[in-house]
C-alpha cells in the first residue's frame, strides 16, 4: 500500500513537470509568433524538382522557410533572404532558371556543329533574360531568338528576329522608355538584328513594342521628353511673369507645343544678271580688225581677207613699183593707177562672268511649328474701407495687360499660328478642414499597424492567462510537495483546512484518510488479524 502511494506520487510529479514544461513551450511559441519577422520571396516560378531540392537544403542549412501561391513561390524571413540566395547559388540552385554562358563551361567534347550553336543560342537568351529582369517592375522574362543560319548568297540571306515576353511586378506597368530600352539591349546584343525585328508582348497579351504601324512615326522616349520640357518652360515662364500681378496662387497656365523633328537640307543656286559694267567681272575678250579700202575700189588686187587671227592683223607690206614703169610715164598706157585709200575695221566681243549664289541650309530638327498656351487667373482680391477683403472679376484693361504679358513671355507667333486664351474665373478655395480625413480603416499603413500590435496583444493575454492559469497554480503545488491522484484516489488523499485559536489556518486529514492510517497501525501492530482478514476473503468466509 505504501510503495503504490509512492509510485503515485512520482508520476504525478512527472505530470506535473511535463505539464509546466507545455505550458512554457506554448508562452514562448506564441511570444514567437507575435514578434517573428516579415517573410519575403526567395525563389519563384521553379520546377518541382528544383523546388524539392531548395526546400531540402533549407532544411540542411536550417533557416525557416514557408509555401506561397500555391507553393510556387518560397518564403524566407526577410533577413536571411541574400544570404539564403548566396548560399543556394553556390549549390547550383535552382538548376533549371535563366541559364547564361555558363552553359559553355560543361560543353563535352566532340559535339556536333548543331548542337554548338543551340547551346550558344540558349546562352544568349538566358543572358537577355537576366538583364531584363533586372529592370524595375520586371518579374520574370523570357526571350526567344530566331537567327536564322548564315548563307552565302545575298538573295536568300534573312535578318533575325526576337519576341520578349515580359512578366510584371502587381500593379506594375513598363513605361515607353523602358520598353524603348528593352528593345534596344535586344538589338544591340544579336548581330544585325534590327530594333523593328524585335517585339514585346506582356503577360496579358498586350503588344507594348507597336512595331505594326510602319508607316507612321512615333515619337521616342527622347523626343517626348524634349517636348515637355519646352511646355514646362513655357507654362513656367508665363506663369512667372503674372504671378506679381495676381498672386502667387491665382494664375494657372498650361502649354501645348507642336514640335517638328523632321530635318531638312537644301541647296540654292540663284543666277543675277551684271547690269554694272564697272563692277561685272570679264570672264574673256576678243579683238577683231581688218583694213580695207574706203571707197571699195579694185585696183587689180582683192581685199585684205583671210581668217582673222594674228596674221591678218599684221599690216600689209609696202609695194616697190619697178623703176623702169616708174619713169615710162608718158602716155594712158604707161599711166600706173593710185593706190586705194586703205581703212580699219576694228570689232571687240567681251564674255562676262555669270552672278552665281549657291546656298546650302541644313534645317535642325527641334523646331517649334506652333505654341497654344492656356492662362487661368484668379478674380482680385481688395480690401474695402471697412477690412472685409472682396473679390471682383478683372477688367479689360487688366485682361490685355495679362495677355500681352503672357504672349512676351511665350514668345507669340502670329505667322507661326500661336494661339493664346486667358480666362478669369473665381478659384475654388480648397481648404484642409474642407478635405474629408481617410478613414483608420481604410489607411494601409494603419491597417498594418493595428494588425501587428493586435497580434501582439493577443500573444500576451495568451501567455499571461496560460501563466495565471495553468503555469503558476503547478508551480505552487510542485513548491509546496502536493501531489496529483487521477481518480478516487484524489478523494481518498483530499486534505481539510481549519482554523486553530490563533487565526492559522491548519490542515486536517480527511475520515478515509484517518482510516487508511488506522489499518497500517493496526498491520504493524497485529500482522495475524491482518493476514487473518486476508485469509478470509480469500477463502471466500468473509461472513465469519
């Protein structure tokens, strides 16, 4: 009897330490739970295979991980999310992502020419990968290249193309510079593929590289933002200008400008004729002269003839009349006739060089084919004789006066087509009392907040009613030496308090316990009236 109320007494014991043991493992998973840090995305978009062996080499490493979407994506506390990174890659995980030029490393020995070049080409686009999903709001890429095989006649050569299917971040959306950009590092990373052979459709199906309109232009990342300069600088001018008048808060302008980016060159050749003869530059001169005689008699020889030039412009020789003729004189017959009287006929021809301008101009592109600005001021503030502050509408001299401001400082056009339109209107006063407040429950940050702080408040009503509860009572009775019977056993050894004459509180044995007390005095004392009694009910003489 005695060694099972010690048998008793050491299992509840043991209960009891196992259960104080629970109940502080609970406290301290639950203070755990409310103060363990956010998880983020270490890998997602893997094979199952890669995901088992990540999942296995986590658990080898011991770092906490959990299953999102699905289990397409794994979890790792924030702060271990590089390292685990770093970590897995250096195992070669995940083994089936983007693969880069290190596809090359492990290429065997003695493949095929075939199979160089797919490898090759899956490298490259593995690379392109990589680098575009490092673009912001970019989740996931893949890139498919279509080079075609090299030939050598001309006819038949093909360009490459590349198709790029982009994933994006929720609630993200690529902006025209980065598709532009996007476009370009494909371009630029294949031989001769050219910028319209390469085209980007997102997750969702939609084309963002519209390379369909061929025979439109568009205007670039570049070219736009070049645009809003100016309409800034022209909204910012004129707004700058009538602020002093107005006010700093009752003038609003906005302006439209219609950029040409087209360049043009031209080349003019302009011919004038020389009406000055003192300033025309002679270009060549000819000199004609001739002698011939006056009054166009013969006398036995022709005229001076012959083609013109040097030798017929030299004079003629001087005749020698014979002697004899000379003196024979006498008689018609003998008479020698007089020589003709000879002239000069002189003609001059004089070739002019021809006035020729020739004019190249190169017309850069940039230029501003038409300016519209739009102008909205406020209605005037004055102050009464009495201090009341009133507003009234501006009147026309005060509208010009703005107007010719504003077209100063935009630099109007007329010939250009510039348009110019200033309204005055009263503003909407917009005041913060008049702003409705965000509800709590509708503020994100807010909603965080109470999320985290309730999480903490729930653990620590847990653990405080597990510890008042559950932890303290065990702790006091394993102090004080009771022990937990199952049972009626727990009836049998039930203690009563009482009060003795000072007030302290005593503790009394129960009947039951008083008789078990009685019996084990009565087997120390008298062994035979107890194995007598033993005997009885065995033999089944329980009467006697």
């Amino acid at each position: 009897m005695e060694r099972m109320s010690l048998n008793g007494e050491n299992s509840a014991k043991m209960l009891l330490a196992l259960g104080i043991a629970a109940i502080v493992a609970v406290i301290c998973v639950v203070l755990m739970w409310s103060m363990g840090g956010k998880y983020k995305v270490l890998f997602s978009n893997f094979n199952d295979k890669d995901g088992g062996a990540i999942v296995a080499a986590l658990e080898q490493m011991n770092v906490p991980y959990k299953l999102a979407d699905g289990g397409a994506s794994i979890l790792v506390p924030e702060d271990q999310v590089y390292q685990a990174r770093l970590r897995l890659a250096s195992m070669g995980l995940p083994r089936a992502g983007n693969v880069g030029f290190e596809l090359l490393e492990n290429q065997k020995f003695g493949v095929s020419q075939f199979v160089e070049q797919v490898n090759y080409q899956r490298a490259l686009e593995g690379e392109l990968e990589r680098s575009i999903q490092a673009i912001s709001g970019v989740d996931n890429a893949r890139v498919h290249l279509a080079i075609p095989k090299s030939t050598v006649f001309i006819r038949e050569d093909q360009k490459p193309t590349a198709s790029v299917l982009v994933k994006l971040a929720p609630g993200r959306s690529l902006e025209q510079r980065q598709v532009s950009a996007i476009v370009h590092l494909v371009s630029s990373s294949v031989p001769n593929l050219s910028t319209s052979g390469v085209d980007i459709v997102d997750s969702g199906g939609n084309l963002l590289s519209d390379q369909g309109k061929k025979g439109e232009k568009t205007l670039d990342a570049s070219q736009m933002k070049y645009v809003d300069e100016i309409q800034r600088n022209v909204a910012k001018r004129v707004q700058s200008i009538i602020t002093p008048i107005v006010g700093a808060k009752n003038v609003k302008a906005e302006a439209n400008a219609e950029i040409d980016f087209s360049t043009i060159e031209e080349a003019n050749e302009i011919f004038k004729p020389n009406q000055d003869v003192k300033t025309a530059a002679i270009r060549s001169m000819q000199t004609y002269e001739a002698n011939q005689p006056v009054n166009g008699a013969n006398s036995g020889g022709g005229t001076a003839g012959g083609v013109p030039g040097a030798a017929s412009n030299q004079p003629a020789a001087n005749a020698n009349a014979p002697i004899a003729n000379a003196r024979a004189g006498a008689g018609p017959a003998g008479d020698t006739p007089a020589p003709p009287v000879m002239g000069s006929d002189k003609k001059t021809l004089t070739n002019y060089e021809i006035n020729k301008t020739v004019t190249y101009e190169q017309k850069s592109m940039g230029g501003i084919k038409r300016l519209s600005v739009a102008v909205v001021v406020n209605n005037k503030q004055e102050v009464d004789k009495d201090g009341n502050i009133t507003s009234r509408p501006l009147n026309d001299d005060e509208k010009a006066q703005i107007s010719e401001l504003a077209k100063k400082a935009m630099g109007f056009n007329e010939e250009r087509g510039d348009s110019l339109s200033v309204v005055n209107t009263p503003f909407t006063d917009n005041r913060v009392s008049d702003i409705p407040d965000l509800p709590v429950w509708k503020n994100a940050s807010y909603i965080d907040m109470a999320k985290e702080s309730g999480k903490i408040i729930l653990s620590i009503i847990i653990a405080f009613l597990l510890y008042r509860k559950a932890l303290k009572p065990m702790m006091s009775k394993w102090a004080s030496g009771e022990t937990i019977f199952p049972g009626r056993a727990k009836a049998a050894l039930a203690f009563e308090e009482d009060m003795d004459d000072t007030g302290m509180p005593v503790i009394k044995k129960s009947p039951y316990q008083r008789d078990i007390d009685n019996v084990q005095s009565l087997a120390r004392d008298n062994p035979k009236v107890v194995a007598d009694v033993v005997s009885n009910w065995v033999s089944g003489n329980a009467s006697s």
